[in-house]
C-alpha cells in the first residue's frame, strides 16, 4: 500500500486503496468517508481538499429533455449532488 503525504496520492490509487469497503458504500460520497477513515486509521493522511483545483473553466452541452431526465434520474441513484457532478466524473471516467 502507498504511503506519503497527501500530494504523493492520485484518485486511482486513493480509491484502490478502499475498494474493499466500496462495495458497501451506497454514494460516492459514502466511498470517500471509507477511503478516509482507513487512512486515519492506518496513521496516513488524507490527501488534502482540491481547494488549489478550483474549477473555473467551463463546458455547455446541448440535451435534448428525454437526455437530461436520464442523466439527472441516473446521477440522483448514483449518489451525485447535481448533474454536473455526474457527467464530470462519467466524462473523466472515459478519458482514463
């Protein structure tokens, strides 16, 4: 398992690390609270919040109703605060 300070740590690798537990985990939300707690627990720390990531940049894409109900439908049962949340992750999740 990897261990360092929080710069040394990536999405992958901080998500592996819990994937065990994720399985139980009902949002993604609930993922990263199991994910963090092993670490606490296994005397690491967490990577720190992506404050100096801030999101300014931003990308508009044209759905048709039946489109954006199946997105916002899907992002809501998958534990996602909002529907830019889901297709982000979604799209980021394509391009790994």
């Amino acid at each position: 398992m990897a261990t360092g300070t929080a710069g040394d740590w990536n999405c992958q690798a901080f998500t592996a690390m819990a994937r065990p537990s994720l399985s139980a985990s009902k949002t993604p939300r609930d993922a990263l609270a199991v994910a963090v707690g092993y670490m606490i627990e296994e005397g690491q720390k967490p990577p720190a919040p992506a404050q100096a990531g801030t999101r300014t940049k931003q990308v508009n894409v044209r759905l048709t109703a039946e489109e954006k109900v199946l997105l916002e439908t899907t992002a809501k049962q998958k534990g996602f605060q909002g529907l830019s949340d889901f297709v982000r992750a979604a799209a980021l999740e394509l391009v790994k």
